[in-house]
C-alpha cells in the first residue's frame, strides 16, 4: 500500500518508500531539518502558483496576539449580530389608546362615545406636539365617537317625537 505524500512538503519517516531523509544537523530545530527560505526549482514539493518565490513563513515565530493589558486589542470572539427586528423607536400616545377604547365601549353604552371622540382631538395634538406615534387610533376614536354620538343625538329625538305624538294621541 502506497501513501499519498503529505503537504507541507515533509517525509513521513515512518511511512514505506524508497526516498530517504536527509541526515539530521543538530544545530538545526526539528532534528535538524532546515527551514526552506525560498524553493527551489530542485524540490519536487516546491508551491506553484501566486505565492511561488514568496519565503515561507517562519512556524516558530511567536503568535501575533495583542500584548497583554491593551485595552484596544481586539477580542477573541466576533462582534454581536443585531436583532433581527429594532425596538420600536417611538412610544404610542396613551391617550390615543383611551379615545379608541371610550369609542368602542361607546357602541354599547353611547355615554363614552363623546368622551373618547373628544379625548380622539386632544391625543392628536398631543402626537403632533411630542412627536409621538398613535395617529390611526386617536382618528379612529375621533370618527367612531362623533357616529356613535350622533346616532345617540338622533334615537333621542326619535324617542322625544314618539313620545310627544303619544301624549298628543290620547283618548
């Protein structure tokens, strides 16, 4: 069984093949075999490409990590990702909410029908004011209160008128 030559460009000596290694040189690191600079035409493991000519760089160079205390070294992890969705960078006009609400409940009791209509005017000027958001309820309030009010105004009459020509009718 044949091994695939390992990258890098070194010998496995373990591994089976008619190649040897060179003889060590104590004075060199790694049991003494010495660190290629610059390839040469020569090395059967030589890098071909756009980094070819460059010189190695050195694996026995210290990390290039930021000196210890520095307090503008960048950390180890990555920065925070942001949400996905901001938070809402306005608040909602809280009279605004009350107007559409007194409106609605209008529907059923017709006493709070006025009031959130009228609450409806004073939280539009209050959203123009303070730059606050809530326009669709105040309106919304506004338009539901001042219907409601009016068909109020009109059962009421409509009950007067009926019950005037009553009294009038009597035998």
């Amino acid at each position: 069984m044949s091994y695939p030559p390992p990258s890098g460009g070194w010998q496995d000596p373990s591994a089976p093949g008619p190649q040897s290694s060179p003889p060590a040189d104590p004075t060199l690191p790694m049991g003494g075999n010495p660190i290629p600079t610059q390839p040469t035409s020569a090395d059967p493991y030589a890098p071909a490409g756009p980094y070819a000519g460059m010189p190695a760089a050195d694996p026995y160079a210290a990390p290039a990590y930021p000196a210890a205390g520095d307090p503008y070294a960048a950390g180890g992890y990555p920065p925070p990702a942001y949400p996905a969705y901001g938070a809402p960078t306005t608040k909602t006009n809280g009279m605004a909410i009350a107007a559409l609400a007194l409106a609605l409940i209008g529907i059923t009791s017709c006493i709070t029908a006025p009031i959130g209509a009228i609450l409806g005017h004073v939280a539009l000027k209050q959203i123009r004011e303070r730059g606050e958001s809530g326009e669709g309820m105040a309106k919304a309030g506004i338009i539901i209160g001042w219907i409601l009010t009016a068909l109020m105004i009109l059962f009421i009459v409509a009950v007067v008128i009926a019950a005037i020509a009553d009294s009038s009718n009597s035998y």
